[in-house]
C-alpha cells in the first residue's frame, strides 16, 4: 500500500490544489512525518489522475503562466477512505533501521561498538527533541498523533539502546 497515495489524496479532500500548493504544505507542514520530494508528488498526481481519483484543470490567472488544480474524484473519496482503512488497521513488518548491524555487532570490539550505539542514541534523542518542538496543530489532531506516535517509538528505541550500552559495559 502507498501511503503517499493517501496522502495526496487527504489533502485533496479538504480543497482543490494546485500542485506547488500540495508540494509547498507538504514541505512547511508535514515534512517531520513524510519525505515525499517534489517530484514524487507531481508523479503520484499523475498516476491518481490516469487511475480516475483525480481531475484535472487549467487555470489561468491574468500573465501568469497556467497551472494544473488537481480535484479529488468521488471514486478517489472512495479510494481514500479504502486506503485510511487499510493503514489504520494494518501492520507493516518492518525491520528497523540499525537492526541488520547489530546481527554482526559482535565483528567489532564492544568499546567501538558501545561507541557507535551511543551515537545513535545522541541521534535518537535529538529527534526526539525536534518532534516535540514541533507547534500543535490544534482542532485536526491528526497530524499530532502522528507526530506522537514517531515520538513515542522513539523514546522506546532510546530506552532500549540505554539498555544495550548498560548491558555492553559490563
């Protein structure tokens, strides 16, 4: 499932966007939970507009040249919410970044090895610092639990790797 899809697709369900509009509040407001380039997104627009979830118009503004305002479709309602259901509910098994080095951790001497570990824990907790400056969004919640949600698996992950550097050091 493409969660880039849903996405678009929950942007387009409050208003018609032009694409630097979609790509722009992206960027400035959900940048601490997607990665999404810009031109994923004009491509993710395009396939969405080739499957039917969403229209396509020009619209053409005085000298300014013309842009595309993309509109969500009924069946793109529809695909949306089909898609909000699937990842409410589902379960990726995910192998977690770092998880594959530490199947050969022991190729490395635990000093250097409790070394690298404590470098990721500094990055993991200034993640967890930058999530949690990020300003509330107020009346919609969603993306705070999202938000929420990363930081409290990363303050597992930080517990966990404290754990390991005890457990190395002994």
């Amino acid at each position: 499932m493409d969660e880039r899809e849903l996405l678009v697709l929950g942007l387009l369900m409050t208003q018609s966007q032009h694409g630097y509009k979609i790509n722009e509040f992206i960027e400035n407001n959900l940048g601490r939970v997607s990665d999404m380039k810009k031109a994923t997104a004009y491509s993710i627009l395009k396939r969405l507009n080739q499957k039917g979830y969403v229209d396509v118009t020009i619209e053409q503004e005085g000298n300014r040249p013309p842009r595309q305002i993309y509109t969500i479709t009924s069946s793109g309602e529809e695909q949306f919410k089909l898609l909000l259901r699937t990842t409410l509910s589902g379960l990726d098994n995910v192998t977690p970044s770092g998880d594959i080095g530490f199947m050969f951790i022991d190729h490395l001497s635990t000093q250097e090895a409790v070394e690298l570990i404590e470098l990721k824990l500094q990055k993991v907790e200034l993640l967890i610092t930058s999530l949690s400056a990020v300003p509330r969004h107020g009346q919609r919640t969603g993306i705070d639990l999202s938000i929420k949600h990363r930081i409290t698996l990363l303050e597992s992950e930080k517990a966990w790797l404290s754990n390991l550097i005890v457990e190395m050091n002994k």
